[in-house]
C-alpha cells in the first residue's frame, strides 16, 4: 500500500487526533494523567511538616474562574507568590508597572490584589522581590547614581516594600550570582560591589523586624561553583551580623536533568544556619510530551519534593504556577514546556502523583 501523509488520512477522517492542536483534549487523550486522589498538596505537606505547599500567580490568569478555582483551594495550595506584580517595574505592562515606577512612587495595587488573596484565602504570601537584576526601571539603570544615591535608592525601595507587606517571607536579593559563581554585574553590583547584599537585608529587616529575609536563585540547587559561592556569602553576611535567614532554591528543572545532590546541598546550607524553601519548582520537556517524559517528570517533582522532606529546614515547596496554560517556560524557551503539575486544560498529570509521592 503506498505511504499516504497526514494530511490525506486527515482528509478521509481517518487521523483526526493527529490534527488535533498540541493541548487539546483529543490530543491529551492519549497521554497519561494523575489517578491521585487527595484532598490537597498543601494538606500532604502539612502531614509531612512542612509548612506549605504553594504556588506562584500573576493577575492576568485571575479572570480565569477554571484556574482560580483549583488556586483558592486553600488545602491545595497554603501559600502564594506573585510572579511579577511586586517587582520593581512590569515586564509587560501588565501590572500595573508594579511597585516604583518612577523614584520614590511606589504603587501597590496589582501587589495589593495578590496580598488580599492570600490573605482571603488563608494562604501564606511570599513577598518577590527587592532586589534584582532583571524587570528594572530605566530610571534605576540608566540613572548613573552614584554609591551614596544608590544606596539609598535600595534601602527605600526594600523598607518601603517589606514595611507595606509585613509579617511576610521575603525574596529581598534576587540571584546575584552567574552561573559560574562570580557575582553578577548589574548596576547594583557594578555601583556598591557586594555590599548592596547587606544594605538590601538590612533595610528590610529594619522595616519589619517579623520579615523573613532570604536570598533566591538559581542553580544553586546542587552542589558546585554557584552553590559554593552562595554558601560563602552566607558565611560572610553572617560574620558581619547581617541578617540573612533562608536560601531560596528557585529549582527550574529539566527533565531527566534534576542535580543529584540536592540533600547533600540542602544540608549543607542548612549547616550553615538558615532555612530552604524550594521557591520556583517546574520541570520543563522539549515539546511534544510523550507518555515517557511524563513519567521521568513525575520521578522528577517525587525526588524534589523527597529531597526537601530529608532536610528537617526545608520549610515548603512553591511551584511557578501550576497549569502549564500559564507557565513563564514556552516564551523564553522555544519548543519546551509542560513544565507544571497541571496541563493546559487544568487537568492533574503524572507530576501531580509525584509530589503525592514525594510526602
Ligand atoms: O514568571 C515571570 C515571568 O512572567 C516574567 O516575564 C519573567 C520576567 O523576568 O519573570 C518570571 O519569573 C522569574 C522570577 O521572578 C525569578 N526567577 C525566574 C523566574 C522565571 O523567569
């Protein structure tokens, strides 16, 4: 019989999932899905004594009653992040331009929306963040302040922002460090050296004596250069009586590719006298998904969640948003994604029965 294309079978009705759009029900069909039954992630980690089990959001999705539904589901999720709207300036527009605009005008609405939703829902709110590299003002980067201005440009921007959410855990630096280890050369580092840390820290501290400050990146989640600098820095902050009290491990992983001394990290810098949480897990696949990725992606989330089970000062687990229908992976990687719990069509995968698993 001669070899017909796609195309011909599709136009005698006999492929028709093939046509299907990646994502559609008719192409998920085949694909396998969660057989979990619990009450909620957040109910497991709880068990499990942790104190959370949570996920990013960002405004835009919370017109999406689908996805609203499964996020508000306080035994599913005890703890929210927002993805962008308490960053310095929007990336996209989207926000509000998130919290200091302009130098000195801090606006807090699109923040405000994620606060009060949380704090409606009974969720812990993770505060994201201070101070980074990235979705800066022109106003920061192009300002060529000198150290004294930028620094004070700093400790207003975290006391104004830690002061405004109190009582929160706070991403007050965010990934200071290039993946080789040496510190990343952004205005703050490039105008104050490493001292910017400190001064960020300090002013938020200062703000809210009840804050839980933390440093967050990377590639950090296994041992090596970057991990070995973030421990040193630790050391440093630490010897010079600067607050610092949790090691935020992001945890963007790739299938198949999860570090495997994740633990072995973990203790050691909980060793060096801070907590871990696992800030931003998802776990991305070079499209399309196939019934085997799904499989090593569930290992995935189960050794994840198992590692941070093992270190008694792994206080929870965030996942950067769970429904690939809205995840950051597909517009910054091209052809990857399926990188959450949920697919695009709110429906549980595998993932999903590995973080079960993994409590
Ligand atoms: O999820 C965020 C995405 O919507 C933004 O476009 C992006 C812009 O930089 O930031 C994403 O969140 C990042 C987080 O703030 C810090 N760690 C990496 C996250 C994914 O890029």
């Amino acid at each position: 019989m001669t070899i017909k294309n796609a195309a011909f079978w599709t136009a005698l009705g006999w492929l028709t999932s093939v046509a299907a759009a990646p994502g559609s029900p008719s192409a998920a069909a085949s694909l396998p899905v969660s057989t979990s039954n619990v009450a909620g992630l957040h109910v497991l980690a709880k068990q499990a004594g942790k104190l959370y089990f949570g996920t990013a959001t960002d405004n835009p999705e919370l017109t999406n009653t689908s996805y609203t539904a499964i996020l508000n589901n306080s035994q599913m999720f005890g703890q929210i992040t927002a993805a962008n709207s308490m960053k310095w300036v929007s990336a996209t527009g989207l926000h509000l331009d998130a919290t200091e605009p302009q130098q000195g005008v801090f606006t807090f609405a699109a923040g405000d929306v994620i606060a009060n939703l949380a704090k409606q829902n009974g969720q812990l709110l993770r505060g994201h963040n201070c101070v980074w590299h990235n979705q800066l003002p022109s106003w920061v980067t192009a300002g060529n302040f000198n150290a004294a201005q930028l620094t004070q440009i700093i400790q207003t921007r975290c006391s104004t922002l830690v002061g405004h959410y109190k009582g929160q855990v706070w991403d007050v630096v965010n990934e200071p460090f290039n993946d080789d280890g040496t510190f990343r050369q952004d205005v703050f580092f490039n105008t104050l050296g490493q001292n910017y840390i400190a001064t960020a820290l300090n002013a938020a501290k200062a703000a809210d004596p009840n804050a839980k400050v933390y440093i967050n990146d990377f590639n950090i989640e296994g041992t090596g250069a970057k991990a070995t600098s973030m421990k040193n820095l630790i050391k440093s902050l630490k010897s010079q009586g600067v607050p610092i009290e949790g090691i935020g491990l992001q945890s963007h992983f790739i299938v198949g590719e999860v570090p495997t001394t994740l633990v072995q990290n973990m203790q050691e810098f909980a060793a060096l006298g801070v907590e871990i949480a696992i800030t931003e897990l998802d776990v991305r696949m070079t499209l399309p998904e196939t019934a085997a990725l799904l499989a090593q992606q569930k290992k995935d989330y189960e050794t994840v969640i198992a590692a941070c089970q093992a270190v008694p000062q792994c206080v929870g687990i965030t996942v950067w948003d769970f429904t690939d229908k809205f995840s950051w992976v597909p517009g910054t990687f091209a052809g990857q994604g399926a990188a959450c719990p949920w697919d695009e069509n709110f429906v549980r995968k595998p993932a999903f029965d590995g973080i079960v698993a993994g409590f």
